[in-house]
C-alpha cells in the first residue's frame, strides 16, 4: 500500500484511538504516517503507549498553535528533479507543470549517464533565469497541494525570490504571469551585471550582522545582503572586496565562505535590474494580496496599493533581505506555526535558529533525497496534532 496519514480525532487519546482512523469530531490527538500496514500496527502500538515518534507518530501537547504561516524558498533550495514523487501521487497538480512547461525540461531532465552530464545538469538549474521560475513551479505546487489538504495559511512571506511566490499565493499576482515574471526578474539581474567588468560575488558568514558589519569597514560595495538568522550572515559587492572581507573574517576567527553564484545579489551591483523590473511589472495585473504579506526589504506588511506593491517588488532586488527582523515581525503579529512550502528544509533551520527556545514550530514539506509522499504527509501529521485544520 502507499504512504497514509492516519488522524485519530476525539476529546482525549484513549478516546480517540478506539475510533477508525480518519473518523469523527473533535480534535486531532494522534496523527500516524503509516508506509505499510505492519507500520501502521507498530505505531499505532507507540501512540496508545505515547510513544511520540518523529518518523510517523505524533501527539497532541499543550502547545500555543497561533498562526500558521507560509514561508517560500528561494534561489538555492532548487534542486535537478524536485517533487518527482509528489508530482506523480498527485495528478491534480499537473496544471502547475503545464503552466510551468517551459522549464520541465530543467527540473526532471533524462537521466544523467555520467557524473560530468549530471553536473551539467546542476548547472542548468542553478541558471538565475532557470532557477527562478523552477522553484516558482515547485512552491506553487506545494502550497496548492497543502491547501488541497485544508491546510491555510493566515500569512505568508519568501525568502528573496519567493515572496514573489508568497505574493501570488495571496492573491496580489496572477499564477499565470507568476512563472513569466520570475523569469524575467532573474533576466533582469543577469542583464544589470552583463557588461560589466566584475558582476560581484557573495559570501556565507557565521556572525550576527553587528559583527560582519565591523569587518567591513573601509570596503566599498560590500554589504550584508542577507540576514538569515542570529549567528548567519551573507554578503554581497565586488570580488576582490568580498574576498578580502572573507580574509578578514578568518583571521579574525569567523567562519566564512565564497558562494558559488552569478553576480552580487542585493547589492548596488544589480541596482539597475531595479528599474528595469519596474517597467516589466507596469505590465502586470497587481490586486491587494487577500492575506498579510511581509516584505523581505522592510520587515513589516507589504503596502495593499497595486502601484506601491510593484515598487516594493522591483526595490527588493537590489535590498538587503531581513529575513531575521521578518520572522520576529511574524512573530509578533501571532505566528507560531511556520511551513516551509516547497523543496528543501532552509528555511525551516533558518527559523529555529532565529526564535530559539520561544514557542513555535518549524515544519518542512519536503526533504532532499527522501520519499516526498512520506515526507509530505509527516509535515501534514505535525500540522494536524497542533490543532491546524488538515483534512484527509
């Protein structure tokens, strides 16, 4: 039998337990992912023990549910064949492939008859023009797919590139420009660092940005693009001033590291993809997004007016992303229940690193090189034990 997600609902787990799985009122006291019927006996075994389990048996605690909010990877998280299986088990997803068929081609290529072919493949995908509209069709998919579920967010937010997802799935862009767009906004970055004589680079730092910022003192160009979490840092300008900031970083005990990519992302290098992305979303249908959307730039909501959400779109690109500041923003307003909707569990790491010990919960749909059915049904189990609505 395939993978199943089994919810025993009532007032209280013995209860619940004694009904049929997937039956009833009340709330969700015990979820179980079962991948055969001999699993399934084994776990339900635990659970009537409470025996939690993270491979598949999952208990209802006391725990603050709050709000549920979608975060959306962007560049990096894509990867040569993502949601294969996901795709496959649901064929009510195929439309999202369609939209996306383009770059099919990109994302599930034939398979790679020697290690050289297969990295010429990773390459492929990593192409920002490639790259963008790729994790477009996979976080589209996977938030479509949760939804099919009953699982809803009350607010959503992306990471660099994906809070252009985050903004359709609130409704703010059209799906059917939504892959177009992406495209073009990696376009448009590529294009601002084409002629020139260095298109920059970036760096991964392990320090909070106070002290990445010290080290850079006296290197013009070179500025903290992203702020991922407390201890985690990335900077981005001209080559030779980004290396010399990683020498200066070492020798002074902080880890950090050359990141393989295109140009110097949120940074002035790509300032005029700003503008040019400007004119690309003039022509686009924008609407007042229909749930909160925080912005990577400012860390609070996006503006609900259509001209100002296309001018805090183009900005972001050559903006620092405050992923930290955003998450504590989220916070604030009642989040407590953060999915990570679509491949990869980045963000899902990122998040527990920035709130710690606070109460929240970090969820991921999907995990590299794991089953993507099972997986995805574990990140329904956890949802439904924290009491967010998930039908079966």
């Amino acid at each position: 039998m395939a993978a199943e997600l089994l919810l025993f609902r009532g007032d209280d787990r013995a209860g619940a337990l004694a009904r049929p799985a997937n039956e009833g009122d009340g709330p969700v006291q015990v979820a179980i992912v079962a991948r055969d019927d001999g699993d399934r006996a084994k776990k339900v075994a635990l659970a009537q023990e409470g025996k939690a389990q993270a491979s598949g048996v999952f208990l209802a605690a006391d725990a603050e549910r709050g709000k549920t909010a979608f975060l959306f990877p962007g560049q990096g998280s894509q990867r040569v064949g993502m949601l294969r299986d996901v795709f496959d088990a649901y064929p009510e997803l195929a439309p999202v492939l369609a939209l996306g068929a383009r770059w099919q081609a990109f994302i599930y290529p034939s398979a790679a008859s020697s290690p050289e072919e297969e990295d010429a493949q990773k390459a492929a995908l990593t192409d920002t023009r490639v790259a963008q509209p790729a994790l477009g069709i996979a976080n589209l998919a996977m938030a479509k797919l949760l939804q099919r579920h009953g699982v809803l967010p009350d607010m959503v937010a992306g990471h660099s590139y994906g809070e252009l997802v985050a903004l359709c799935v609130a409704g703010a862009l059209p799906e059917a420009t939504l892959l177009g767009l992406s495209e073009l906004r990696g376009q448009r970055i590529l294009e601002a660092t084409a002629h020139a004589f260095d298109p920059g680079t970036m760096a991964a730092i392990a320090a909070d940005p106070a002290t990445t910022a010290e080290q850079l003192a006296g290197l013009d160009g070179v500025v903290i693009a992203n702020e991922n979490a407390p201890l985690q840092s990335v900077i981005s300008g001209p080559t030779r001033a980004v290396q010399e900031a990683v020498e200066r970083l070492l020798a002074a005990g902080i880890a950090a590291q050359a990141i393989p990519v295109a140009c110097a992302f949120h940074s002035a290098l790509v300032q005029d993809a700003c503008a040019a992305f400007a004119r690309d979303l003039a022509a686009v249908d924008v609407s007042s997004p229909a749930l909160p959307v925080y912005s990577n730039t400012t860390a609070a909501l996006y503006p609900t007016e259509p001209d100002a959400i296309r001018a805090r779109l183009a900005e972001h690109i050559g903006k620092p992303v405050r992923f930290v500041a955003e998450v504590e923003a989220m916070y604030a307003d009642g989040a407590r229940t953060f999915v990570e909707v679509g491949p990869g569990r980045v963000l899902t790491g990122l998040v527990g690193r920035v709130l710690g010990k606070r109460p929240h919960a970090a969820i991921a749909c999907d995990r590299p090189n794991e089953d993507g059915v099972f997986t995805f049904l574990l990140a329904l189990g956890q949802l439904a034990v924290r009491g967010v609505p998930v039908s079966v």
